[in-house]
C-alpha cells in the first residue's frame, strides 16, 4: 500500500484540523520557548524540572538512594520583652533618695529641729518673768540670748517707741604747736545708719554697739548725769572709750595731734504722725549733753570690753 495514501493511514491528520503545537509546529504558531526558541526570542536561562532530572545520571537498581544534605536550622531571635509600664506615681523629694541619703536627711532635719525647740524655750524663758528655772539657769539663757537674740519690746504696744535719739561726740584736740582747738560734733548714730543701709548683713557692732552703751548710760544715771549704784561708773567708762575710739577714726587727728577730752550728746526728736492723724507733737529736737571726759591712757589702747 502506498505511503503517501491518505485514505488508508488513519495517523494521517486531516488538512483541516490543527496539528498538535509539541510535535510539529507550524509556520506563524508560536512555538514552546523550552523546547525549539526562535530567533529574537531569548531563551530561558534556568533548565526545567524535566531537563534537570534527564542530565542526572540514573541510579542503578537495587542502589540506596544518597541521603540528602543536612540543613542547618538558623535560629529565630526571640523578641525582646516590652519594657514594664511606668510608674504612673514617681517618687520625687526625698523619697526619691538612697536609703543611706534618706537617713542622713532624716538625722540634719532632727538636728535642725532640736535646735529650733531650744531656741523658742530659751527667748520664751528671756522673755518671762522671773521662775524657778530663770533661777537657776538665768546664766545659760542669757549666755544664749545675747547679744545676737536680744528682745527688745519696746516695738510693741502699749507703749511703742516714737522717737529718733541720735549719739553724738565732739573733741578737744592739743596740736603739736601747744594750741587747743574744738571740733565740731560727729553724728555716730547717723554713720551706724549708712553702714546698715543696703547692707544685707549688717555687723552686731554697726546695730547695737553705739545704742547699747547710750541705753545703759540712761539707765544707770539720774537727770542731772550722776551715776546710780556701780554700774553707773562703768557705764560712764564703756560710753567714753566708744567715743574716744570712733573719733580716731574720723580722722580728727592731724599728725602730733593729742586729744583730750571728749564730750557726749544725745539729740532727741519725735516721730511726726502720718497726714492722717490729727495728733500734734513737737518737731523741735531735744539735746541731753554731758560733762567733759578727759581721755585717759586706758581710753586710747585696746579694745572695747
């Protein structure tokens, strides 16, 4: 039988029915790109499963197959726990501190708080009249008390101070010719005021030196100036060398110059009322001057006592 015969080869595809693209591919079909590429159409670089598996050489039979390569396990890192909550409540202050900072805070805070008590009870004990504990400690409370805690309760009512007293001194002087001369009279009070003023930390001397001595004077002296009992004499002598060491240093002495005798005065003036009280008191200054001191040697060395 012929070949070419169409009729007796069942095989044969007919003309009108497509042929199978694997087999036979025909012009204008686009064909497999794994298995015939054509010109322009690049080519797949990675093999296909089935061509991978026909290049690996056949295992004979019988054979145990080629355990397969280990794989190495990497580890997951565990995530990291989220940090606690915040305390919603810090500590702040002290409560904030070390134990050992804590203590110490404690202990300054008990000291302070001692000494807090102890002063009260001391001024409370100035300040009251006379006890059995007075009595007895009246040395330790006033050793406490002055001279930097000195009550002076003339500030208050019923019978508060309303004047201005100002200490004053003046000298005679013998010059190195042999001739006397007078000096005019120094305020001591008023320059113990421009020291005070706009000083925050004002010396006990600048406030009460120069008041002291002249309170203590006015105690201890009648109104003529005679001394009353043996205080009035010290009196006298603490006065006088405060005069005497404060001219010394206004400069009072020229070069040979030789002071002595000092004079001491007080000047005395009301306070004026406010505009709006109708209260009349005289503005007029009141003067309170001493004798003449003659300057002693004692007078002129050392230190006030």
């Amino acid at each position: 039988m012929d070949a070419h015969d169409r009729g007796s080869t069942p095989r044969h595809d007919d003309p009108g029915t497509p042929s199978d693209p694997t087999s036979s591919p025909e012009a204008g079909t686009p064909s497999d790109p794994t298995s015939s590429p054509e010109a322009g159409t690049p080519s797949d670089p990675t093999p296909s499963p089935e061509a991978s598996a026909a290049s690996e050489p056949a295992e004979p039979p019988g054979s145990t197959p080629a355990p397969a390569p280990a794989r190495t396990a990497i580890p997951t890192p565990r995530p990291t726990p989220p940090d606690p909550d915040p305390d919603p409540n810090p500590r702040t202050g002290v409560a904030a501190l070390s134990l050992r900072h804590q203590i110490g805070v404690a202990l300054a805070l008990a000291l302070v708080a001692i000494a807090v008590c102890v002063h009260i009870g001391m001024v409370f004990l100035h300040v009251a009249p006379v006890n059995t504990v007075t009595r007895q400690h009246g040395g330790a409370v006033d050793d406490w008390i002055y001279p930097e805690f000195e009550q002076n309760w003339k500030l208050f009512a019923p019978n508060p101070l309303q004047q201005n007293v100002a200490v004053q001194v003046r000298a005679r002087i013998r010059g190195a010719d042999g001739g006397s001369r007078t000096t005019g009279w120094y305020d001591l009070s008023a320059q113990d005021g421009r020291a005070i003023d706009g000083n925050p930390l004002p010396s006990h001397t600048q406030q009460n030196e120069l008041r002291r001595s002249w309170d203590l004077f006015v105690a201890t002296h009648d109104a003529n100036n005679r001394p009353i009992g043996l205080r009035g004499s010290l009196s006298e002598a603490y006065l006088r060398r405060i005069a005497v060491l404060r001219m010394g240093r206004e400069d009072a002495l020229a070069r040979g110059d030789v002071l002595v005798s000092v004079q001491v005065r007080s000047r005395t003036s009301n306070v004026p009322p406010p505009k709006w009280s109708d209260e009349k008191v005289s503005v007029q200054p009141v003067f309170r001057e001493l004798s003449w001191w003659p300057v002693t040697a004692d007078d002129t060395e050392g230190s006030v006592r």
